[in-house]
C-alpha cells in the first residue's frame, strides 16, 4: 500500500503521542530534534521508531534511525521508501 506524505505525518504525531502523551504535537516544531524538545531518551526513540516502522510496514536500519529524529527529516526519509 503506497503511503503520501499526509499519512506518514498522521502515523508519526500518533506514535509521538503514545511515547509522550503529555507533548502538545500541534505546537511542536517540525524542523526541531524530538529528543529535545519532547525530552525522551535513546529507549523511547528506539520505541518510537519501531512502531512508526510497524504501522507503516517499512524497515528502517539502525544507521539511519538519525533521520527519523526530526518530524520534517523523519517525514522525507520516508516517503523515499515508499
């Protein structure tokens, strides 16, 4: 199933807001590092990344786990794999 950009954002907020439920995710800063802003240790990113990775059936290698640390970044990097 071909994924747009609006479904991969939609899957994105929603996976933040189950590791951090408290972050208003309509405010956040699409172009700012989630691991500061929303204040989440390496555990939680990993968490994050794989179920974003799950809902979407993409695999995103361990390397590349970076790209995913920012909304905008995460968003781009996923639309390429798609």
């Amino acid at each position: 199933m071909a994924k747009d950009s609006e479904q991969i954002r939609t899957v994105l907020k929603r996976e933040l807001g189950n590791i951090a439920p408290e972050a208003d995710l309509d405010t956040l800063d699409s172009s700012a590092d989630i691991r500061e802003e929303l204040d989440i240790d390496s555990f939680d990113l990993v968490r994050y990344i794989t179920a974003v990775c799950e809902e979407l059936g993409m695999d995103v290698p361990e390397q590349d786990y970076i790209e995913l640390t920012t909304l905008e970044r995460a968003e781009t990097y996923l639309l390429k794999l798609v």
